[in-house]
C-alpha cells in the first residue's frame, strides 16, 4: 500500500502530470465556450466530452488523495487551500449526475456549475497562484479605499433617490405596450 501511495505522489508531482491535467482543463473550457446554451439536452459528443472530463478530475484528484492522504497527514490533500479549491469545484461537477440519478429533478440549473471548472487552472499555474496571494493579502490595505467608496456610493445613491425618485410617480402608462406618457393620470387609470 505504501508503494502505491509513494507511486501516486510521484506522479502527481511530475510536470507531464501537471502539464496533462492543465491541457484538459484549457480543452474542457474550449468545449463549454462552444456548447449551445440554448440547447435542451447536450449532444451526444458533449456528453461523452463531460464524462470524460469529469472521470479525468476524479482520476486525477483520487491519485493526488493516494499519494498525499486526504485529511490526517501533514501534507494532506485538503489542507493545501488550492487542493480544497479542485475539491470542491470536482465536487460540485459530480453533483448534478447523483441528483439526476437519485431524485431524477431537472438538473439543468445544477449543470450551470460547471463554469466555475475554469478555476482550476489556478492551482496549475503559479503565477496565477502568487498573483492571488498578492490580491488577497493586499485587501486589508486597500479596506480603508473601498469602505470610503462604498460611502461615496451611498450617499450619490440617497440623493439620487431623493431627487428623482418621484420623477415618474403618478404618469400614466399603457398596460398594453409599457409606454409611459407626461400626462398626470386620473384616479381611473393605470399609474406607475
């Protein structure tokens, strides 16, 4: 066992690994650029695709959990935060296939889920990783600009409301088109 487990570290490790499983990612965002939104069911090839997508990060993050152990050891797979980040987004892929399979509820709003896949490039890119790092820790610089913005917003947003909040109260409005019109309405008519 301790074989295995030392073998999976070695692979995951290495940068064909690593380069493979960022060539996946690039080719499974290139496919949901193209898949058809509108489309009720996917095509029989974007199926294929996801599935085989899908099996590519389970395979992928069972090696990495064998190789580094899940929870318990020191370097374990979800205490690295960008392993936790593939956690979940892998997580959330297998989510519509069990809901489907167990409840059988539509799934299409589940489905839309998968955009966030992308995010997992991070976690094979470094620069992306130091330039996250580097946002995330300059926050609590730049807390003090943005509470200040926030202020300014508000205060735009109260006196814009107090301004023209009342601009089209009480005009008259053609409930068949939604045209509203300058004149002041009756008590009989629709008013907006």
């Amino acid at each position: 066992l301790r074989k295995i487990s030392l073998g999976c570290e070695i692979a995951a490790d290495s940068s064909i690994f690593k380069s493979v499983a960022l060539l996946i990612i690039l080719v499974n965002t290139a496919v949901m650029v193209m898949a058809d939104p509108l489309a009720r069911q996917p095509s029989p090839t974007e199926d294929t695709l996801e599935r085989f997508f899908l099996g590519f990060y389970l395979t992928e993050m069972a090696i990495k959990i064998a190789g580094s152990g899940f929870v318990l050891n020191k370097d374990a797979y979800l205490r690295n935060y960008w392993n936790l980040l593939d956690f979940v987004v892998v997580l959330t892929s297998v989510l519509p296939l069990l809901t489907a399979s167990i409840t059988g509820l539509n799934i299409a709003s589940l489905k839309a889920i998968r955009v966030i896949r992308p995010l997992r490039a991070i976690t094979k890119i470094n620069s992306l990783k130091m330039i996250l790092k580097t946002l995330f820790a300059s926050l609590p610089l730049v807390l003090d600009s943005i509470i200040l913005l926030a202020l300014v917003i508000a205060a735009f947003a109260i006196l814009g409301v107090q301004l023209f909040g009342y601009e089209l109260n009480k005009y008259c409005m053609d409930v068949g088109t939604g045209i509203t019109t300058n004149l002041l309405c009756r008590n009989d008519s629709n008013c907006v």
